[in-house]
C-alpha cells in the first residue's frame, strides 16, 4: 500500500515542479480540455496552488518548491495589503495553506502576522446579531445579507488558529457561533447537508434551506457533504466539543452509506443518474482528509474506525488508479466539477481537488495533515 502512496506522491510533484514554469505569476482556478484557466490572483481558489507547493517543499524538501512556494506567499500577502477581491467568505482557503503555511513551516513572523490579518478580514463577514459569517455579497445584500453555505465550515479553522496564536477569544467565539449554526440548520435531520441556508438579516429568524451548485434545493451536493465531514471534524480537534464529532461522524456515514459502486462519487448523490452526469473527484479527496482526520479523533478499536479506514483506503485506490492523470499533465486528479447546476462543470482539473489529492497522499504516505491546524 504504502509504495502506491510513494508513486502518487512522487508523480504529483513532478507534475507540480512542470507546473511552476507552466503557471508562473499567475494562478491556477479550473481547466477547459485539460488546461488550467489562469488568472492574477483574484479567485477564491488561489490558495490551493500556494498550499500545494508548501506541501511538496514539506515531503522533499526541494529549493525548487520552496522559491516558488514563497514567491506565491508574498502574492497572497500582496493581495492582503491590497485588500483585493477579498469580499469573500473564502478568506480561510486563501490564507490557511498559503500564510498560514509558511507560518507553520518557517516560523516567518510576518507570515503569521498576515495570517492573523486575514483572520481579521474575515471577522469583517461575521454577522453578530445572526451569529453567522455571510458567505456572499456585500453587507445589508437584501438577497444574500443572512446566507451562509456549508462550504464556509472550511474556514474556520483560520479563526480558531488566531484565537489560539493571539489569546484573542473572540475568532474562537465568532467560529463556534457559526459552527453551531452550521449543525442546526445546514445538516438535516437525515445527517445530508444543504449547500446553503437563509436567514432574516435584521432578526436571525430562519428561512430555508437552500443550494446554489448542487442539484436541488434539497438535494445533497456531494462536496457540500465533504466539506462538512472535514470541517465538523476539525471544529471539533480545536473545541473538543463532542457534538461537533458526532456531526462529523454522522455526515460521514451518510456519505458513506450513500456511495456509488465506482465509490468516486458524482457531484450530486440525488442528480439524476443518466449518461451526462458529472463524477466530482475533489468531493472524494476532501472526503478522504476528512475521514483521516476522524480516524485521530476516534477509538481505534471501534467498528466505526475499521469502517471508516476501509472506505477512506478503498476511495483512496479509485482515486489513484482511475482518476489521476497521464506523466505530461498539468492536473493531478481529473473528472472534477465546479458547478454544474451554474454551468461551469469542466470534469476536468479543479486546483481543489489536486490540493486535497495531494493532502491525502501526505496524509497517508507521512502523517501530514494540511495545515488547518497547528502541532506544536
Ligand atoms: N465554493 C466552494 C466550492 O465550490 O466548493
């Protein structure tokens, strides 16, 4: 097994080292027939190429990656001073593996300064009287003024962090009031997620639940459901707050209950199954750091362990045999989505889904787990 996870490793980062030269100042987002679309760093996904050199310099140790993984850092801090296109929710995507990285690897003062600067810009985004971050548009948007998503779950581990490095409670406090809120209204009763959830901006009264690039309103997007294992789970490394687990867990078996007999799921688990349905290969590597991260938080002697362990090693196979890409290519995993329900569905590369590719691998070849959280 492990000489399987050796191979992986060693072909992403060859493909990662062409990709230096290939991408060069600008950013990786999604591909159009297996070439990455550019752009200047005004995307949400910047940070997931940022994270991936970190993660290749930390297994070999490669000047290479290293120069390239501190010239995007300065990029990130560039667009942080700047304070450009950050009118996002996604703030802790963009700063935990690229910062926070170099914070964590190099122990760079102003790394962890600007880490802690972009936990600020997303403190900006809390809506104290709801108790939720708002996910998209500006302040009082009357259409997206109380809207949180699921995928934002992913985002707090940035305030968590900052409580944690600055003895500030009060990122720690803002974070816990949304996760609360996240597993009140966004995980149903069935233990399926929405993608995303209305509240009255002025009285915090609920509304509805509803998506924006799954299926159906109440539909189960797969990455939504992802992204909720992964984050539930970390809530609960920095909080030990046991409900947090058991939602971790419980989004996890319905994930698990719910997979396909190609176990690589598709972008939907309730889109119709015909001949144009889209697999999303970034929702099963989230799923797979998710799933790694419960195994440290859970009895190994547990049925629930043994469970989880198979199914993350048996996704972890299809994902490496059937789903990485050819020597010459710029992408690690193909058949990701975006969002098909918004038309934008390349099943092509998604820099996400290499990103936590590659987490994965490092996962299970070192012991690495990304840089959500901090050993010390
Ligand atoms: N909005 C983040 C995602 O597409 O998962």
């Amino acid at each position: 097994m492990s000489n399987q996870y050796k191979e992986a490793i060693e072909a992403s980062l060859n493909k990662i080292k062409k990709n230096i030269d290939r991408f060069g100042a600008q950013f990786p987002h999604t591909s159009d027939q297996e070439v990455y679309e550019l752009n200047d760093n005004d995307n949400w996904t910047s940070g997931f190429w940022v994270g991936m050199l970190w993660q290749a310099y930390q297994y070999d140790k490669d000047e290479q990656f290293l120069s390239a993984a501190r010239e995007k850092t300065s990029q990130m801090q560039e667009r942080l001073s700047n304070n450009a296109n950050l009118d996002t929710h996604d703030i802790g995507f963009l700063y935990t593996p690229s910062t926070g990285a170099k914070w964590q690897i190099e122990k760079d003062e102003t790394a962890r300064e600007d880490t802690v600067k972009a936990a600020d810009r997303l403190m900006e985004r809390y809506r104290e009287t709801i108790g939720v971050f708002q996910a998209w548009g500006p302040p009082n948007d009357p259409e997206q003024g109380g809207r949180i998503i699921i995928d934002c779950m992913m985002n707090m581990p940035l305030l968590f962090w900052a409580s944690e490095v600055t003895g500030d409670i009060k990122y720690k406090e803002a974070a816990t009031n949304f996760v609360d809120m996240a597993r009140r209204y966004l995980v149903r009763g069935d233990d399926s997620t929405y993608h995303t959830f209305y509240f009255d901006q002025k009285s915090g009264q609920p509304i509805r639940g509803a998506t924006q690039q799954g299926y159906s309103d109440g539909s189960t997007w797969t990455r939504g459901q992802a992204w909720a294992v992964y984050g539930f789970a970390l809530a609960y490394r920095y909080t030990k707050d046991e409900n947090y687990l058991e939602t971790a867990l419980r989004t996890a078996n319905y994930f698990i209950k719910h997979l396909p007999e190609k176990v690589i799921v598709d972008w939907d688990f309730d889109a119709p199954q015909d001949k144009d349905i889209k697999p999303d290969s970034s929702a099963s590597a989230i799923l797979v750091c998710g799933l790694h991260e419960l195994l440290q938080l859970i009895e190994q002697e547990s049925e629930e362990y043994k469970k989880i362990k198979t199914v993350l090693e048996q996704t972890m196979d299809h994902l490496i045999n059937e789903y990485t890409t050819d020597f010459e290519s710029q992408g690690l995993l193909d058949h990701g989505s975006y969002s098909v329900r918004e038309g934008k569905s390349p099943d092509d590369y998604v820099i996400w889904g290499d990103y936590f590719y590659l987490e994965a691998l490092l996962r299970l070849e070192k012991g690495f787990h990304g840089f959500w959280y901090e050993v010390v």
